[in-house]
C-alpha cells in the first residue's frame, strides 16, 4: 500500500480531523489575503495595514464553522453567508471572509442533486455579488466583487462535477457487484440442477440393476441344486445385468470427467507399499524428509492403507507449500495395539503460514479431506502449529481385527474408496 493510499484510507476514517485542517489552511489564506491591496500605493498589491478586530473575528468564527461542513452543510452556508455579507457591508479595508461561504457552497454542492445545487447555487451568488456591488465600500465594477461572483460560481460548479464522478463510479461499483453476485447466482443454480440430474441418473442405474441382480441371484440359489441349467440362465442374467450397469455407471461419472482425463484407472489404488515412492517425489522436489515406520510391515485393510497414503501425501504438500525454503519433514507411521498412527511433523518458519485445523477459521480443503477421511474409518485426526514453530498432523486410524470362523475380517477393509 502506497502512502497516498494510506493517507487515503486514513482521511475516511477520520473526517472530522481533515476539515479541522481545512479551516486551519483556509483561515491562514483568509488571514494572508486580508494584506492584499488591489489598489495599493506605487502599483505595490501589498499593504501594512492590519485588518480590523472584526474582520479578524469573522474569519475565525468562519473558519470554525468549516469544521462542522459535512455534518451540517446547509447551516455551515447560512452561518458562512451570514458571516461575508457582514464583512461586505462594512467600511475599511476588506478581509476576504467570503472564502469559508465558498468552501461551504462547494460542499452543499457536492452532497446533493443537481436540481437543488443550481437553485441554491444562484442564491448564493447573486446574493453574496448583488450585496457587495449594491452595499459594498467599493464600486460596484470593482474587481474583488467580480471575483466573488466567479468564485462562488466555480465552487457550485465544482461541487456538482465531484458529485456526478461520485455517482458515477458508485453506479459502476454497484453494477459490477450485482453482475458478480448474478454470475455466482447462475453457476450455483447450475451446479445444483447438475448435481441433482446425475444423483437422479445414478438412482436409477443402481436401484434398476441392483434389483435385478438381486432378484436373479434368488432364483440362482433356488434353483442351483434341482435345475441347475435355469441356476446357469439366472447367473448369465446377473453377469450381464452388471455388465449392463457399469456400463451406465461408466457414462454417467465420465459426464464429471476434465478433457485429457483417462477412461478409467490403470492401476491400484496407492497405499503405503507406495510410500517411499511418495517422498522420493518431495526430496526431489527439495524437501528433506524422514522417515519412521514401526507398523512391522502388514498391510493395513484397503480403506486405511489409501487414507494414510493420502494424510502423508497433503500433510507434505503443505509443508512444501508453506513451509519456506528450509524446511524440513518428518513421517512417523506405527501400529500401536489395534490403531495405525501417522505422524507428519515439520520445522518450517515460512512467511506464510499453515492452514489451521479449523474451516470456520479458513483452514484448507485438504485439512478437511484428512477429518473426513479418518471420520469415516471412525479414527482421529488433528492439525495445528508446534510449540516452537513447525506444524504437526496425527490421525489414528482403527485397524482392528476379529475372528469370524477361523478367518480374519476387518471392519475397515472392503473397498479402496
């Protein structure tokens, strides 16, 4: 932010300290200007005398009057009018009071419609000029009385301009505004009946096969013992019934797909076999990490061998993303009794720092992905800064197993999600 700017932003907030200054700066010109002689010995525009006690009344009463111009505009006028028709009117050497009423004429000006700025614009020109001409010490050609008829008509003239550029880019701003809050309208709109279309689609691809499989897959376990030839005709009915039915699904989830992206995948799912192929990737990258693993080597259930593949991978990315040039990382996977535990901890001073574990407070999505994840295995995961600088992500994911008929089951496993 530039000075200016700053000066800008500080002017807004501080209105009633920028006229104080204004009627200090005029009050120094009104007193400078009061020395001035239009008529003065030698062809000199200067002279010595002082101007009068009242003269020197009215320009501080006027002055302190500009004070209060934007909170009262239409008295700040009247009382400056007032103030320079007195002055006009009276014998000897003349200040130049008239100075606050134009100040105070620009400011009415700039705060109201045009209409009204005109009328009270004449007004006060033709009142403030015809007083000076008709009642003033000097002629009525005098140059100072054709001076007060420009100026005040310049101020009004003013005044109206400022607040036709006000309107203006008010109108632009508003218009831009609405433009964007109606283009966010439309593409959420769209998004939802999107949305809602492809749910509907997915409802009755899966309600219409699964049924089907269903049903025939009954008639096969009916039959399978006494007509095995209608068991191998109700199968064949399941096979293409499902064939069939990833057919549509593939259709309908490719309408999500980007340009470029492959028909389908064409290999596993990752995992933590994968895991030194995943920080190679960083150190290549220029982060130093280490690694730690206590899990003794066996395989987790699928849905929490990808969900760890996946906390170590975001919580690295956000150490190189935020964690400056210097950082350092480390990972810790061990198993502890029935749980996985995955540790990723960082020294990183960055200028920027690292996402919060907390959305209301602006953390990422990627914080968010790793809490929904761990959620629905049914683990924990936390996300914060270290004491002493750094940043540190724990999840614990279940991986409990039990008996069932001499075999293991996992209530983890049964899908890579």
């Amino acid at each position: 932010m530039t000075n200016f700017e700053r000066c800008r932003g500080w002017a807004r907030t501080h209105p009633l300290a920028v006229d104080a200054v204004l009627a200090a700066a005029a009050l120094v010109f009104m007193v400078i200007g009061s020395f001035a002689e239009p008529y003065g010995e030698q062809g000199s525009s200067w002279n010595v005398h002082a101007p009068s006690t009242m003269s020197i009344v009215l320009m501080v009463v006027g002055a302190a009057a500009l004070v209060f111009r934007r909170r009262a505009p239409w008295a700040v006028l009247a009382a400056t009018s007032a103030f320079s028709i007195v002055e006009l009117v009276s014998t000897g050497p003349r200040a130049p009071v008239v100075m606050c009423a134009v100040v105070a004429l620009y400011t009415v000006a700039a705060r109201t419609n045009r209409p009204t700025t005109w009328r009270i614009g004449l007004i006060t020109v033709a009142g403030l000029t015809g007083v000076a001409m008709v009642a003033g010490p000097l002629p009525w050609y005098g140059q100072e009385n054709l001076g007060i008829f420009a100026w005040t008509g310049m101020a009004a003239a003013v005044g109206d301009a400022v607040r036709s550029r006000r309107a203006f880019v008010d109108a632009i701003r508003e218009r831009a505004e609405r433009a964007e809050r109606t283009r966010e309208e439309e593409a959420r709109r769209r998004v939802a009946e999107e949305r809602l279309r492809i749910a509907r689609d997915l409802h009755d691809v899966v309600a219409h096969h699964i049924a089907l499989v269903n049903v025939q897959a009954g008639v096969a376990a009916h039959v399978m013992d006494k007509r095995p030839d209608q068991a191998k005709e109700a199968l064949a009915h399941v096979r293409e019934a499902s064939r069939s039915a990833l057919g549509e699904l593939r259709a309908t989830v490719g309408l999500l797909r980007q340009n470029g992206d492959p028909e389908a995948p064409t290999e596993p799912a990752p995992g933590l076999a994968r895991l030194d192929d995943l920080v190679d990737t960083f150190r290549h990258a220029g982060l130093p990490v280490e690694v730690a693993r206590g899990d003794s080597g066996q395989p987790p259930p699928a849905a929490v061998d990808l969900a760890a593949y996946r906390i170590i991978q975001e919580a690295l990315t956000n150490v190189q993303k935020h964690g400056g040039e210097r950082a350092r990382a480390e990972v810790s996977v061990v198993r502890v009794g029935p749980n996985l535990e995955i540790t990723v901890l960082d020294d990183g001073a960055g200028d920027d720092a690292q996402p919060v574990d907390d959305p209301d407070r602006g953390g990422g999505h990627g914080l968010l992905g790793m809490r929904e994840r761990v959620s629905a295995l049914g683990g924990r995961c936390s996300a914060g800064p270290r004491y002493g600088g750094g940043f540190r992500v724990h999840a614990i994911l279940p991986v409990t197993t039990v008996k069932q008929g001499g075999r293991e089951h996992s209530p983890a496993r049964g899908g890579t999600a």
